[in-house]
C-alpha cells in the first residue's frame, strides 16, 4: 500500500507536486495518470526517496522507504530503465542489486526467464534497446519479490507481444494481492488494465476514482435515441433519476440514466417506434482530456507552431506535448 499525506515538493517558487492526499490500494492496478508537468514523475521519485519532500509525507506498508530494512522486498520500481552500469550484463546487472539485499542467483534467474531475458543474460546491457531496457527494469523491480510495484512507462519501447505480455503482467500482481501502480500516457494501456486512477494537474489532486466513474462523469452513459414521437417518448421515460435532453423540433433526445436495452423496451411497451438508439461511447482518453484541460502546460498547435503557457521546472522534464489544437 502506498498512502500519501499532503505530499508537496517545492523547487524554489515552483510548486511541483502541492498536497497531494491518495492512497493505493493492494489487489488492483492503479493508474497515475497527468499531462507533462503535472508532478507525476517527482511523486514517485519521493514515494522511493529519492527526492525529500518539502512537507508532507509518503509510506510504503506503513514505513517509509527509508525505514524499511529491506527496502527491494517491499517497493520494486522502474522510474528509469536506463539507470544501468552500460558495461555489465543484464546477469550481473541483477546480481550486483540481489547482493545487496542477500536474494539468492536462484531469484534472479527466475526473473530474467520471466521477463524474456534469458538469450541477452550474458550481454552488455549498455547495448540494449529500448524494450530490452524496459525489461531489464521490471526485472530489477521484481527482484526482491515486493508487496508494491511502481512502473513509469513500463510499455515504453515494447513491441506488441511485449505490450501484451506487461499488461498480462500487471494484472497477474494485482490477482496476487500485490499493490501495482502504474504511470503511463497511453491511455488504450490504461484502459484495459487498471482499476482505479489517481489524476493529477500541476501538481494537485484531480480526481480519485475509478475508470467505469470517470467515464461515466464525461458522459459516458449517456444514450442516443430517435423516434418520431419524442414528446411521447421523453414522458415514457422520466423518471426520478433519468434527465433527458433534446432540442425542440428534432427527434433526437439524449437520455442519461437509463440503459440503451430499456429504453427499447420501455419503448415497445408503449409502441413507440425507434429510429436509433446508440449508446453514445466515451473514451477514457476523451474523459482524461476533459478532466486535465485547464492543466496541461504545453500545447501545440494544428500548424505546428508550438506555444508553452508555463516554464519547464527542474523538477521534471516535460517537453512539449501537442495535446489539442491551441485555437
């Protein structure tokens, strides 16, 4: 379990990360999810120490990261898969680290077969690509076997059977009982693993939730539906907790609390003949631009001028990102 207590960190005048309050819970994937800027990568610095909050508080099991004696067998994380010594094989790589926290080769065996590693064991991981670079951190991250793992982009540079193979992954922790968290921008990815979502925007607290709800918020259960009886129709389906809405004239109405299978049958009942009925559909890419609109701090434009509406901190790298048209 991760929780989080008025986390902030502070890099001069610039607020990178300001009160955060979250917890993760074990048993489900939990997706960080922010647009460039948003304080996604600074969190997690500090959720493994390597940053200090300036106030507030994080802890991994009940302790923070510090306190644990064995600190690899309670929080596994990738932040960066190319924080390697380029000289040494992926084998002695992941020997050097189980050293330190006396896991025995039979452990780090067993995660270079998990990971596909075992034909570039014995290979400078300095000449890695990319997807082997990924899969060599979530070794490392799996290593001591921990209660919590913490992926940044672990899709990063995957081919597709190696996309499959981390979502396979993730939710196969989380079955386990383990807490899995999980930063990406890939929003498909996001979709079909996680469970919950903490979302942030420049450095705070937007939504806490989970996916089915944030969908559902930016309209995602909302139902289309045509008839050429609309008045009728919109009196056959009030109900305490429908709203519906249309506009005067047209046969369309939106209809909001009711299943797109009952209103057809509510419809049938009172021999209202329907033109269409579609379940208008919302992305949880379309829910998160909604969510973050006010808080993305680079925008690019159709013409690919890109514009910045605040400046790159130190506390992480946020290259401009062309989010939406700037018009």
């Amino acid at each position: 379990m991760i929780e989080a207590h008025q986390l902030t960190k502070r890099y001069g005048e610039k607020t990178a990360v300001d009160r955060l309050d979250f917890t993760v819970k074990p048993g489900t994937v939990t997706g960080f999810l922010g647009p460039n800027g948003a304080g996604k990568s600074t969190t997690m610095r500090m959720i493994v120490g390597l940053d200090a909050p300036t106030s507030g508080s994080v802890r991994v099991n009940g302790r923070s990261y510090a306190a644990h004696a064995a600190p690899l067998q309670e929080v596994g994380a990738l932040l960066e898969a190319r924080s390697i010594h380029p000289g040494r094989s992926a084998f002695n790589h992941l020997m050097a680290q189980a050293h330190t926290h006396g896991i025995p080769r039979s452990r780090v065996e067993e995660v270079i077969e998990l990971t596909g590693l075992q034909s570039v064991a014995g290979k400078r991981a300095g000449a890695f690509s990319l997807g082997m670079g990924q899969r060599l951190g979530i070794a490392a991250a799996l290593l001591g076997d921990p209660a919590t793992v913490m992926l940044d982009e672990p899709v990063n540079g995957l081919d597709p059977e190696g996309v499959l193979w981390i979502r396979n992954l993730l939710t196969g922790l989380a079955e386990e009982g383990r807490t899995v968290f999980v930063s990406s921008h890939l929003m498909s990815e996001v979709a079909l693993v996680a469970d919950h979502l903490i979302i942030v925007g420049r450095g705070r607290l937007l939504a806490d939730t989970t996916v089915q709800d944030l969908v559902r918020e930016a309209g995602g259960d909302v139902v289309k539906v045509a008839s050429a009886d609309p008045a009728r129709l919109r009196t056959v389906l009030a109900g305490a907790d429908v709203e519906i809405t249309g506009r005067s004239g047209s046969e369309e109405l939106l209809v909001t609390g009711l299943p797109a299978r009952e209103i057809g049958i509510k419809a049938a009942e009172h021999g209202i003949a329907l033109y269409e009925l579609a379940t208008r559909t919302v992305s949880l890419e379309e829910a998160f631009m909604d969510l973050t609109r006010d808080s993305v701090e680079y925008h690019g434009s159709t013409t690919g001028t890109a514009t910045t509406s605040a400046k790159t901190t130190g506390a992480e790298t946020t290259g401009a990102e062309t989010t939406r048209s700037a018009a």
